[in-house]
C-alpha cells in the first residue's frame, strides 16, 4: 500500500510540477519570443495544443458538449488554469489527444490535428502504448521505427511552425496492474523511450 500511495503522490507531484510550468507559458513565451511573434503574441492571443495518447485525450468529447472537450486530464488543468487566470489574454485551447493511439498514429494525422491548427504552444505526450505494443509483440513495432517516426513529427513541426514552442513529456508508467507482472521490463522500455 505504501508503495502505491508514493508513486500515486511522486505522479501528481511531478504533474503539479509540469502544470505549473505550463501555467506560466503566457509570461515565458512574451519573455522569450523574438519582436515579431512578441506582437502577435500579445495582440492576437497564444493556441495551445495537447496532442498524445489516453493521458492527453482524458475521455474528452468530440460532439458539442463544451464542458467536457478538454477532457479531464492535465490538459482540462492546464487550460482551465490559464483560461481563469488571464481571461483577457484571449487564449485558445485543442485537445487533440486520442486514447490508445502510438506515435504511428499520430503521424497518420499530424497535418490536420497538428500543423493545420497552427499552436504557438504544443504540448506532446506520447509512447506507453508504443511500449506496450514493443513488450506485447503486436505487429511490427519497435523502438527504432518509434524514434524515427517521433523525430520526423519534430522535423516536419520545427521546419513548417518555427515560432512553435514545443513541450515534450515523457512517456511513465505506474507499477500497478499488468505493468507491475512484469516491471523491469517496463522500466528499461521506458527509459529507452525516453532517450
């Protein structure tokens, strides 16, 4: 039981922690952005995109119900957060997270859910279902077509959005459940992933 109560506290510590940084994006992107995007930035508003798996999506809606679109995860937070403290700041928020979805799935859809939305903050969590598909042996996946297909998503974002900022997460894992039977193997996987 104590094992479970720190790692759930060390999972919402370091969630706190990344929310926070998130949080402040509006004074961190003004700070650091050049002239240009500074003005824009300031007259026009910041979009922020959270773009992953089951973590990011967060059983979000994809009809017209306005309450739940952001889910009820870290992103659901993160732009309630921002949204409460900067009403004037006129921001902007996509979820466009996809339960179950592996990095292959979200270059199937990058154009549309990713480059066509044009975010000045995009926010990427994305690999356990990668790993479980590695250690499940499913089909063909592997670490080295992971790494490949992640790092053209990059590429292909720097080179088409350059003002972009760009929060990579990475993928964890929790020791309960079916992850606990078999662990280390997990944990090699991830921190492998995480490289």
């Amino acid at each position: 039981m104590g094992i479970k109560n720190t790692s759930r506290r060390n999972f919402i510590n370091k969630l706190v922690l990344t929310s926070f940084a998130v949080m402040n994006g509006p004074e961190m992107l003004t700070t650091s952005a050049n002239k240009n995007s500074k003005n824009k930035l300031e007259s026009d508003g910041l979009t922020f995109l959270f773009q992953g798996d089951s973590i990011t999506d967060g059983n979000r809606t994809r009809d017209n119900d306005w309450n739940h679109v952001m889910g009820h995860g870290y992103a659901y937070m993160i732009a309630s957060r921002l949204w409460y403290d900067h009403p004037d700041k006129d921001l902007m928020f996509y979820n466009r997270g996809v339960s179950a979805n592996k990095v292959t799935d979200l270059a199937a859809r990058w154009q549309q859910d990713t480059l066509d939305l044009n975010p000045d903050v995009l926010s990427i969590l994305i690999g356990v279902n990668d790993i479980a598909a590695i250690l499940n042996k499913s089909g063909t996946d592997n670490l080295e077509t992971f790494e490949i297909t992640y790092n053209s998503l990059l590429e292909k974002t720097v080179t088409a959005l350059p003002q972009t900022q760009i929060v990579l997460c990475e993928p964890f894992i929790l020791p309960v459940g079916w992850v606990n039977k078999d662990l280390e193997n997990w944990q090699n996987m991830i921190l492998r992933a995480q490289k």
